[in-house]
C-alpha cells in the first residue's frame, strides 16, 4: 500500500463504500510479504515515498522472478538495479512484461502512467562518457519516481567550455547530480555555479590510483562548494532517491 492507496481506502469508508471491518482489516495486512528467497516490504512507499527497490546483484534470476512476483500485487512501478543482461533475460522469460535497459543495467516494471511528483527538474551531468551508466542509473531511478529529468554528458573538467556553455540549462535544474570518476572534481565546479542542492555520485572509473573510485569519493567528500553532499562509489540508485525526495520538497 502507498499514501494513495491509503486515501482511497479512508474516503472510500467516508463515502460509505468501504465498512470499517474491512478497512481495518486492510490496514493490518501484514507489512511484508514472505516470498520465501525474501520478505518483501509492502509498505516502504507508504513509509517512504517509492517502493523497495530489488538490488539485482547477487541475485539468481529465479530469485529476481520471484520478488517481482511478489511486489507485482502491490502499487507502484518495480525497479531492479545492477541487473546483467543475461540474467534480465532469464528473469523476463518468467516474468513477462518489464524492460531492460542494457546501459544502465536496470529491469523496470511499470504499471501505467508515473505521477509526477517532483517540483521541478533533477539534470544528471556525467564528467566522461564511461561514467554514464551510473548517471542512467541514477536517471532511470529519478523518472520512475515522478520527476522530469534531463541529461548532459561528458562535461568534464578536462573541457571546462562544454560544461559552461550550458550554463543556462544547469541554472534551470532544480537538483542537480554530478557523476564523475578519476579525481571527482566536477561536482565542486557545478556546485560553485548554482545555488541548489548538488549530489555527487563517485565511479569508479579510473586509472591505478583512483583506487577504485575512493579518489573521487574523497575528493568529492573534501569539496570546498557547501551545496554539495556525496553517496557511495557507482551508487547512482542512492544519488537519484535523494534529489527525488529533495524535489518533493
């Protein structure tokens, strides 16, 4: 159940279409649904806003099937992350009626149209090229919870002009989320140019000292621009949820 869900359920008993024995039986539904590989949160998008997202990593795709099985009786769009192409494949074959998508490794379950619910717009700026399947991620994410999102790619700091000369485009984004590998510093240069909230996402990419996105993690942690906050290495997922949130506001 989500709040809308829940509204329908409370006017439905004001209009007299619903008893109060059933509603309350509806309500006191247990909050998760034991699909015995998991338990799966029913009630995490009337907690939080969205519901639980499947991280596909680690994941037989038996395992993927059956969790979206389980999460298909309930509101609300179905997301899996980190999902590699043949297992998505395997997972489609039991469960009819998602979509993959190859670049940013996601299987997405939509049941009808996504409400819109943010105030304005998420932009997702990537630094290169290799860090855009973490910036799809986080941008698959942010329009699955009911934002308008745009993209600008391979702006990095090596050719500051390509950033600058979408100055105006930057200035409109209401949340901003910068991807950025080798030493991360993009996500101080966009914060030093807006005055919103900017969530910077390290990747992993990287020669030998980037230590696997950490570089860009602490160098993004270590920013001098005040609007800027940091997630994990790759988590694009985790950057998206939060400017999504953020543009509920």
């Amino acid at each position: 159940m989500d709040a809308d869900g829940l509204k329908k359920l409370l006017n439905g008993v004001v209009r007299g279409d619903v008893s109060i024995a059933e509603a309350v039986e509806a309500i006191s539904m247990p909050p998760y649904v034991d699909c015995h590989v998991a338990k799966v949160d029913t009630h995490r998008a009337l907690r939080q806003g969205f519901p639980e997202v499947i991280l596909g990593e680690g994941k037989t795709a038996e395992q993927l099937a059956a969790i979206i099985g389980a999460q298909s009786k309930h509101a609300g769009p179905i997301l899996a992350t980190r999902v590699d192409e043949q297992k998505a494949a395997e997972a489609l074959k039991l469960r009819p009626g998602g979509k993959y998508d190859r670049v940013s490794r996601t299987l997405v379950y939509k049941k009808g149209r996504i409400a819109r619910r943010g105030k304005g717009l998420i932009l997702v700026i990537s630094a290169g090229t290799s860090d855009i399947p973490v910036a799809e991620e986080a941008a698959v994410t942010a329009e699955l919870m009911g934002n308008r999102v745009e993209r600008l790619y391979d702006v990095g700091v090596a050719g500051i002009h390509r950033l600058l000369g979408n100055s105006k485009l930057i200035r409109t984004a209401r949340v901003l989320i910068v991807v950025a590998g080798m030493e991360g510093a993009l996500a101080s240069v966009v914060g030093g140019l807006v005055a919103r909230p900017v969530i910077a996402v390290p990747t992993s990419v990287g020669y030998g000292a980037s230590f696997g996105g950490v570089t860009a993690l602490l160098g993004m942690l270590n920013s001098c621009a005040a609007n800027v906050a940091v997630v994990n290495i790759d988590n694009g997922f985790g950057a998206a949820y939060v400017a999504g949130l953020i543009n509920r506001l």
